[in-house]
C-alpha cells in the first residue's frame, strides 16, 4: 500500500459505502476500482441530455455491462439489493439521470424506465427543459404545470429526485411539492465557494427540513480551492453541510469523472449537448490523496482523523443514503 492508497481501517471495511453521483467512462477497470475502494454502491448517470431513444440505448448499454461484469457490480432495484450488494462482495449500481428529457413530455414513461431499473432523476440539467430551469438559465421560471406532474409521478413510482443542477426557485418548487424526501446528490455549499452551481445555507437547510439528503462534492470547481483543493478541504465542505443540516442528512456525492475523453466533457458543458458553452472547461484535477474511486478508504481515515464518533462516519459515508434510498423507493 502506498501513502496515498493506505489499507482501509475496519470502520471502512465494515460501513455501507455509497457515492451519492459518479458520471465517468465506465470500464471493467472502473468496476475493480471500485470494488478495491470499498463502495458499497453507487448512483452512476446514463443520462444528460439525451431523449428517449438514446436513453433506452443507454440502459440497454448498462444491461451489457452489468452482464459482462457480473462478478463485480449488480443493478440496485432496492435498498435490499444494496445490502445484497455488501454481503456479495460487489458494487451496486444504481442508474440515475442528470435530466429528465428521456421521458419526453409522456409522463407514461416514467413507470417504464422504473421498470428497467432508473431510480435517480434530476429535474434539469444546468439550462431549461418541458419541467423546469436549471441553475445556469438565465431566468428561473420555477416548476412547469408539467413539472408538478412529473414530480406527483416520480413520488409515485418511487424514483428520487434530485436538484443538483437545478435552479433555485425550482427547486423550492419542487421541495414544496414533492411528498418525498428529495435530493442534492453532488453539490457544494455556495458560503465556501460563490458559483452557481453550489447551493447556499438557506437553500440546504430547506431541502434538509423537508427530510432530504444532500451528497456533498469535490468537483474542483465548485470548490473553494479549485484544482488545489485537499482531502482536507473536502471533510472541511462536508462539516460545513453537517453544521447547517445535521449529520443524518448528509451524505458523500463525489462527481467523479474519471477517464473521461475531452469531446465527451464538451458535451456536459453545452447547453442540451452542443449548443452555447455554459461552463468554461478547466481540466477538473481531483486531490491526491481521493483522486480516484480506489481511493475512498482515505474518506474514511479522514473523518476518523478529525476525532468524528463511527456513529457519524458511518452515516456520513453510506447509511444516511441507505436510509433514504428506502424511504423513497419503498
């Protein structure tokens, strides 16, 4: 074991380890690491901006690999499975969306991507779509008379929702609207770094009361110290989050992009894939020491460090997204 890749203390070995979002290329390579870094499961996106018949394909792509690799990772239906997934030795995978556009405008849609196993979606994805803005449109118009509908459907259905990217006054409509628990599953507090894409104390707090998680990220450039930014920074970002919502709200929601070729990173950062550029590409370099999915065991080290009680790491790194994933999915 090197500096940066310690063995992982027993805490980490026995702990539900879940990573709240995780977009990347995806390989066997990936699949080991992830493995080898203790996740328990994981929310991995298969989808951004694309429309319904790319998002099947995407899926049916996702069923390959999990065929292909089914001594490593399985498909999360429930917060059973991810148990399953801990006593099996394998990493649970979780298929989310970063938009909502592959439904199209056909709520029916929504039972039967369900039924494939997507459990994870977000409302909009940086700009506007048929449900709502994002947090990087010009004006926030709030929730459509189609995104309430939506949002009664995905409650329904038990699929979380999630605000990530989402525009502030959506997103309070949302909250208000959903009668569950619903999610920020990778974001940063705006009172450490002022972007737009981070999320400000008042805008935490609400989500928390309402009972919903928040996965804290490491993203460098919604981080204070950018592409300098330490593990250290990180556990500082993640106390923040703890000290304005409590330790039963929060969560790890990394935004890993690991092996991600350059085009595919333009696509992110276009509005719907390839029209006006939103956010200018800064080559995103992740710290050292959690540079990699391996890498998470130095999550844990990290909070034991700070003196945290294994009650609050264990929440923090996984049972606080257990718990909610059920509630919501029951």
């Amino acid at each position: 074991m090197s500096i940066l890749e310690p063995a992982p203390s027993a805490l980490h070995r026995q702990s539900i380890v879940i990573d709240g979002l995780i977009v990347s290329n995806w390989s066997r390579k990936l699949f080991g690491e992830m493995r080898d870094g203790g996740l328990t499961a994981a929310n991995c996106t298969c989808g951004i901006w694309e429309g319904f018949v790319p998002s099947m394909q995407a899926i049916a792509e996702w069923k390959q690999l999990l065929a292909d690799n089914a001594d490593l990772i399985t498909q999360v239906y429930s917060a059973a499975d991810i148990l399953r997934a801990k006593q099996e030795g394998r990493v649970g995978i979780i298929l989310g969306w970063q938009n909502s556009t592959g439904f199209g405008e056909d709520l029916r849609m929504v039972p039967l991507f369900r039924e494939l196993g997507l459990r994870v979606v977000q409302m909009t994805y940086h700009t506007a779509n048929f449900a709502g803005s994002g947090c990087l449109e010009g004006v926030d118009r709030g929730l459509t008379d189609f995104g309430r509908d939506l949002v009664a459907t995905l409650n329904r259905e038990g699929i979380l929702i999630d605000l990530s990217h989402v525009g502030s006054q959506t997103s309070r409509d949302v909250i208000a609207a959903s009668t569950k628990p619903v999610s920020y599953t990778h974001c940063a507090p705006r009172a450490l770094k002022d972007h737009a894409r981070n999320k400000t104390d008042a805008e935490l707090r609400e989500l928390a009361d309402r009972g919903g998680m928040i996965g804290v990220t490491m993203f460098p450039p919604f981080t204070a110290k950018g592409n300098e930014s330490t593990l250290e920074d990180y556990i500082d970002a993640i106390a923040h989050v703890v000290d304005v919502c409590g330790e039963e709200q929060v969560g790890i929601g990394t935004d890993f992009m690991l092996d991600m070729p350059s085009e595919r990173m333009g696509y992110f950062l276009r509005d719907k894939g390839y029209g006006r550029r939103l956010l200018t590409p800064t080559g995103p370099k992740f710290p050292a020491e959690i540079g990699r999915i391996r890498q998470f065991p130095n999550l844990t080290a990290a909070m034991e460090r700070r003196g945290w009680s294994d009650q609050r790491i264990a929440r923090l790194m996984g049972g606080n997204w257990l718990r909610i994933l059920g509630e919501v999915w029951a």
